[in-house]
C-alpha cells in the first residue's frame, strides 16, 4: 500500500527546511545502502501467493517464518569472493548483510500446507489460509 503525504506549502518552516535539506545527502547515503525486500501479494481460491524479490542471495540464506497470520522473511547477502590479491578496489556498491521483511495478513496461514520455491532472485510463497476461523460475539456486562 502507498504512503499518502499531504503537504501544506504554507505551513513550512524555514530554519526546519533549511537544516533537513543539509541533512538529506547523508540521509540519503545511508538509507539507500539496505535492500528492501520487495514484494507482491494476491489472495487466490483461500491461498495467499506471495512473490518477493532477494536479489543476490542464494536459497540456503534466505529464511522464511511462519506465526499465525506474521509471515517474516530474512536473507543474508554474502559477497562471493574478496578482490584478487594486489587489487585495487575502485567502487563497491553491493550490498553485504541482512535484509528482513515481515508483515501481517488477515487470517492465519496453515504451515503445514505452505511452500516455498526460489528461482532466479524472485521467492514465491503459497500460504493456504487455515480454515476453521471463526468470529464469536461477546456480550458486555
């Protein structure tokens, strides 16, 4: 879901625009390092499917988790091999280290029943919802 940002062009403080923009290039530098696992999610016949995007990461780091209706994905990108010897590096832009995504769904998911499968840096998930779900009403004393 998209963030909606309302902005009142009148209600702009000028010393707090002034010290955010000096701010924004290291904000920037920093906050654009980590990878964020994109996803896209559909609901399909009582399954969610699920495809997220883990670029980089090999299936043995990636690691998915299963609570109820809290699906978490982890992943670990590893560098594959350092500089040869008496290399000089000129530019290194990959990023090492953990991503992590997690996120709610409506209902409960049967983890008896999910699958996962990782193809080309793109992970699909089939989450069956659990069936049984009921809602009881409850009366106030």
């Amino acid at each position: 879901m998209n963030e909606l940002r309302v902005n009142d062009l009148f209600s702009v403080d000028p010393m707090e625009d002034m010290f955010r923009g000096l701010m924004r290039p290291w904000r920037l530098a920093v906050t654009d390092r980590a990878p964020r696992i994109n996803v896209d999610l559909n609901e399909s016949n009582g399954n969610y499917l699920l495809k997220a995007e883990v670029p980089g990461a090999r299936k043995e780091d990636i690691e998915v988790r299963i609570d109820g209706n809290q699906v978490t994905i982890n992943a670990e990108l590893k560098r594959e091999s350092e500089s040869p010897a008496g290399a000089k590096v000129l530019r290194s832009e990959r990023y090492l280290g953990q991503c992590t995504r997690s996120f709610w769904l409506d209902s409960a998911i049967d983890e008896s029943r999910a699958e996962a499968k990782y193809e080309n840096g793109v992970l699909q998930l089939t989450l069956p919802k659990k069936s049984g779900g009921t809602s009881k009403r409850l009366e106030i004393s």
